[in-house]
C-alpha cells in the first residue's frame, strides 16, 4: 500500500492511501496514477535541502501520515457521489439548502391549525435547532474515525451500530428519503405545472385540459434529461437554482398571501376537538409534519463526500460553514410560512386566483416547478449511486456513458410509475415525517455515543441520549398519530387514479 498525495482544492496534498487496484481494473478515468511515495519526493529534492531542513520534512511528514491517513477505494472514483473531490463551502451551501428546504414547506401551515399559533411556533423552533444540533454531529461522524470517511449515511450506521443492524435501520427511511422523495416530487411537479398552464392559458385551454398523468410525464420526461448530469458536484448550479427558487417561492407564498383580505369562510382559529383522543392524535400528526419539513440529513454525508480533506483543513469546515449559510435561509422560509396565514399553493390558488394578477401567480407556480426539477436530481443521487455501485462491484469496471444514462432513465419513468399507481403519497406527510423522524432526530445521536464513545454520565452523554430516545419515541408516536390522520380523515387510497 503506497501512500500518495493528491492536490486539495486549495492546492495542499490532500493525504491519501491508495491500496493496489484490484486485479482486472484499470485506473478510473480521470483518476490520476501515483508516480512515487513521499519518502521517493523527498529524496528527489535532497540534494538541495540541509540535513537539520531534511528531518524536520520528514518528521512533518509521518505525523501527518499517522494524524491522517485516508483509505480510498479505487471504485469510489467510478461512482457518482465520491467522483468529483472538488467540492467546496459555497458548493455545500447550495446543496444543503436544495435538499433542506421544497415543497414540504408549504405543508407547514397544516400543522398549526391542531397546535395553534403559540404551540405550533415553539415545537418548529424546537425542531429547528434539534435537527441543526444532529447536523453538526453528522458533519463530525464523517470523518470521526482516523483513515476512514463515511461518504453515505447506511455506511456509517453500519460503523455505528453493526453490518446488519445499522442496514436495517438506515435502509428504509433513507431509500424514502431518496426514492419517495422523487416520487412525491413527480406529484408536486406535475400537478403545479397543471395550475401554472391553467393560470397562462386561461379560459381558452378549458375546452381540451391536458390530464394530470400527463403532466406528470412531461415533468418525468424533463427531470430525466437534467438527471444525466454525471456527478454530485457537477448538480451544484441546479442545486443553487434550486435554493433560489425555494427562497422566492416561499416569501411569494406567505406575501400574496397576507397581503390579501381574508376570505370570509376561513378561520385562523385552532380547530376544536370533540375527545382528548382526538386532541391528542390531531396533534400528533402535527408534529409528525413539522418533523417531515426538516429533511436533507441523509445527503449530508454525501455532500461533504465531494470535498477534499487534508490534516490541516479537514473536510467539516467548509461542510459546516456552507450548512450554518444554508440552515439560517432555510429558517428564514419555513417560519413565516409555517404562520397560520401562510396559504399553500392549492390554497393560493382557489381562495386568491381572482385577487392575485395572472403574472405574479404564475410565476410563483413556475418557481415551484424549477425548485422541484433541482430537488429531484439531489435526490436521486444516492440511488443513482447505489445502481452504480451495484453495477461496478460485479464487473469491477466503471459505468459507461450508456448504461449510466440507461440506469437513470429507467429510474425516473419507474418513480413515474409509482406516481401514477400511488398519487396519494404526498397526503401521508405526518405518516412519513414520523417513519423517516429516526434519520434526522435520533440516529445521529446514537452514532456519536457508539462512535466517539463520551464519558459516561457526562453532558453530552445525557444529552445524545435523551435526544436519541427521546427522537425513537416521538417516531413510534407521530407515526400513530399519522395513521389516525388517515383513518379520520377518511382518506381513500385510489390506486391508479391521479385527481
């Protein structure tokens, strides 16, 4: 094993240790051969360096091997999330802020009609620096063990909690969080694209309405063809589009909103409930969609697996300083959306269609489209990432052009499938905020203690702990409150049958 050096983003040799390449690979394109060991580097410019100049090299150089030596493997080149080692702060912003905030925010304001203003502020609040505080873990854990960087989240549950455990718990909700994400994308993709050809076309596109399936392909048909971007790094301009859109979507929503009288048959007030049973399930499912508005955990580790790390600037910095820019824009949107008088876009649509100009209501729904075409690709990512990794592991050989773009396309018209054949999945908010809770609120916890191993009975031992058990059981909860939403509510599971 020769340990080699790599060129950082800023330019200083990101150490690495690249085990010999398995027997019928050939070096991954675009991965540069080593050509020699440090000690063959220092050797070459001896005759030019004094002897007491030589050992204090050499000295620098073994503690910064021994302080941080990373393992590569040689397929992480071939693969999507791990190909490109150029990321960077202002990459890691966009990114964070593309996959933390979306549609899921207009969800927002149903919570708050069973919690009420003062209830339903405090528990966003509340989760908002709860979910904040797991992040920083998540950015820490990704390198926590020396030589070892944990590029995707089921890795390092199984780092944590064992091979078949940590596969187990991870796996389901982060192939939601990927996959359901996408899916439920396709729904509020298509579906806005449909109220954004109404509010242009008018009455004239009455007579011959393009159906929602419809819609629903032509979103599918456009997320494909940006899905075929090679890299994670290579999303970041769709990534930033995609923030941007969110950001002005948001504050468009709850400005129109306001700044219109309210309609006479809509009330602000808290719903009443008729039992303590219902009070207590109503509220349950409240929370439960407050805790499915924070999502993005499950890509931290991938995006700062795009990032060079070297001894003197690792990885987590510019990871977290991208995340902290990104999280307070996203609070920045959630909080004045969340507010009881903050419409959703169906809202928007039917009470202030008449009162709001063509243009301006338009343009909010031509937002929301572009926000979820960019939402769609960094998500899909991960699965892209493991048919690739499937794909590399049993040929020992990377992807080319034609069976990437092949996987891709076929999940995308698969997601289509499952939007079609599911369209109820995007009113199973509080269901799935409280399946997928685990993700975000309790397993970062968890993997700190089994990880770093804190001193018992100290704060941050307490503090993990409680917020672990504490996160696993309001999952088991919002997941009940959620299914009592459904039962309820009396929605009906139409299979096949988009509205």
């Amino acid at each position: 094993m020769a340990a080699a050096a790599g060129e950082g983003a800023s330019g200083e040799p990101e150490l690495v240790s690249i085990p010999a390449t398995p027997q019928g690979l050939s070096t991954p394109e675009g991965a540069a051969t080593p050509t020699g060991t440090r000690a063959g580097k220092q050797q070459q410019h001896s005759g030019a360096a004094t002897p007491a100049r030589r050992v204090v090299e050499g000295l620098r150089g073994y503690l910064e091997e021994v302080g941080h030596l990373t393992r590569l493997d040689p397929r992480d080149a071939w693969l999507p999330v791990t190909e490109s080692r150029g990321g960077n702060a202002r990459y890691a912003a966009f990114h964070s802020l593309n996959a933390g905030l979306g549609f899921q925010a207009l969800l927002l304001p149903l919570a708050f009609p069973a919690l009420g203003w003062s209830w339903g502020i405090i528990s966003l609040i509340i989760a908002y620096f709860w979910q904040l505080y797991t992040l920083w873990l998540l950015v820490k854990l990704h390198e926590a063990v020396p030589g070892r960087r944990y590029n995707r989240y089921v890795e390092l549950a199984q780092a944590a909690f064992g091979e078949k455990l940590g596969l187990w718990l991870a796996l389901f909700p982060t192939i939601y969080l990927s996959a359901g994400t996408a899916t439920a994308l396709i729904l509020v993709g298509g579906e806005t694209m449909k109220l954004f050809f109404q509010i242009v076309c008018g009455p004239l596109c009455s007579p011959s309405p393009i159906s929602t399936v419809e819609w629903y392909l032509v979103f599918t048909s456009l997320a494909v063809v940006l899905s075929q971007l090679p890299n994670l790094n290579s999303i970041a301009g769709l990534s930033l589009i995609g923030g941007a859109t969110a950001i002005m979507y948001c504050t468009m929503s709850w400005v129109l909103s306001v700044s219109q009288p309210r309609p006479p048959t809509i009330s602000y007030e808290p719903v009443g409930s008729t039992s303590f049973g219902t009070s207590l399930f109503s509220t349950l499912s409240a929370l439960g969609i407050i805790a499915f508005a924070f999502r993005g955990h499950n890509l931290s580790l991938e995006i700062q697996a795009t990032m060079p790390s070297t001894f003197k600037h690792p990885a987590h910095v510019p990871m977290w300083r991208g995340a902290k820019v990104a999280y307070l824009l996203i609070a920045m949107c959630l909080f004045p959306v969340a507010m009881p008088q903050g419409g959703m876009l169906t809202a928007l649509y039917a009470f202030h269609s008449h009162d709001i100009p063509r243009g301006i209501l338009a343009t909010t729904f031509l937002l929301v489209v572009l926000n979820c075409l960019s939402s769609f690709q960094i998500y899909s990512m991960p699965v892209f990432d493991s048919f690739e990794a499937y794909y590399t592991g049993r040929t020992n050989r990377p992807c080319s052009a034609w069976v990437r773009s092949g996987f891709r396309v076929f999940y995308g018209f698969l997601s289509l499938f499952i939007s079609v054949a599911l369209p109820f999945l995007s009113s199973l908010a509080g269901l799935l905020g409280g399946l997928t809770l685990p993700v975000t609120f309790a397993y970062p916890c968890f993997m700190w203690i089994r990880i770093k191993k804190p001193e018992r009975f100290t704060v941050t031992w307490y503090l993990n702990w409680s917020l672990g058990l504490l996160g696993t059981a309001f999952s088991l909860a919002f997941s009940l409150g959620g299914i009592w939403s459904i039962i309820n509510s009396g929605m009906k599971f139409k299979f096949f049958k988009p509205t």
